[in-house]
C-alpha cells in the first residue's frame, strides 16, 4: 500500500458539490482516503477564463499502480461531465484529477508524468499540500511541500462556503 496525493479541481457547474462526489468516487475506486485539505479558490493558470477554480489535494492509500489510478480517474472525470479535451491546451472543465505524487516514485511515460510537472509553480496544488503534507519531500527537487508553497508567490484565497 502506498500514499498517493491527488489534486483536484473544477471551474464550471456546483464546483463544490462536482468536488465531494468525486472525492466519494476516489474513495471507493481507489483506496481509503487519510487526509483532505480546506478548499482553495484561484484564478484560471496558463489560460484565460473567467471562471475560478475550487481546488483542494487529499491523500489517498492505494494499492492500485499508477496506470490503474490514471484509468480510473479518467473514468471519473468522464463521469462527473468532463468532455473531450480540446487541442487548445487548458480549458473550463467541471473537473480536473491530476496524480501529484505517488509515494516517492519518479516514471515518466507516454501517458503518465510522476511527480506531476510543474507542480512547484501552482500555488493551487501546493497551498492545499502544505496543509495536509508540509513535511513531504518532494523526490526531485529534494525541497519539502512547505519550502516550495513559501517559495512559490501567486495568489490564492481561502474558499469560505
Ligand atoms: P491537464 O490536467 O494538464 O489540464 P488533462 O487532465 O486533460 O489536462 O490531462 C491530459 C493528460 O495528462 C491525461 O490524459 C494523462 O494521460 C496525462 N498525464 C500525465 N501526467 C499526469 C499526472 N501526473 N496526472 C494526471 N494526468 C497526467
Ligand atoms: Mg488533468
């Protein structure tokens, strides 16, 4: 059994209500979830929208391998109305699950990129992890989760509601 983090966030629809029922999803699809963070606001990251995002990170005790998680979080996705993904890179989505860290493991393949890249640079995936895993090494940067969200300067809002 090993520890897997995963970001979690979603822009259009009851992005709060879109949040608790994939976070029920993950715990029957995936494994006993051992920690949950507050729920962050921020605004749209590497696009253009005037939609915010509601994110939050959980813990996760799985004994799925990385591949099986990344099928079943598609499904998910799919599920909660998440339609194809455009070309345009990031877009507007009722929800979005991202494999942040899976135990201290670093692969990379086609499909799968792990930790994920550039999570360093998103203060919506690392305000939440600080919260939850200050003290979590990050297994290529050898800086810990609260080094990195100190470090790391963008805007972010508690989500109140
Ligand atoms: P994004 O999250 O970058 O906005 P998507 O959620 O549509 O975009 O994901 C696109 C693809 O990214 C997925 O189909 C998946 O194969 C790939 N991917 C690579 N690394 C990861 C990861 N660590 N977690 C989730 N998806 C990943
Ligand atoms: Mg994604």
């Amino acid at each position: 059994v090993v520890t897997v983090y995963l970001g979690l966030g979603s822009n259009i629809g009851d992005r709060k209500d879109t949040l608790c029922k994939a976070i029920v999803m993950i715990s029957g699809k995936i494994g006993s979830i051992t920690n949950i963070s507050s729920l962050y606001e921020s605004e749209a990251w590497g696009y253009e929208s005037k939609n915010k995002f509601l994110n939050a990170v959980i813990a996760v005790e799985t004994s799925l391998f990385p591949d099986e998680i990344l099928s079943e979080i598609k499904g998910m996705e799919i599920m909660l109305g998440r339609e194809e993904k455009g070309k345009d890179g990031y877009e507007d989505r009722p929800i979005d699950i991202d494999i942040l860290f899976y135990d201290k493991f670093v692969f990379e393949t086609d499909i799968l990129t792990v930790p994920h890249p550039h999570l360093e640079k998103r203060k919506f995936v690392l305000a939440p992890l600080a919260e939850i895993a200050p003290d979590f090494m990050h297994p290529i940067l050898h800086k810990n989760i609260k080094e990195l969200n100190e470090a790391c300067k963008d805007e972010i809002q508690f989500f109140e509601g």
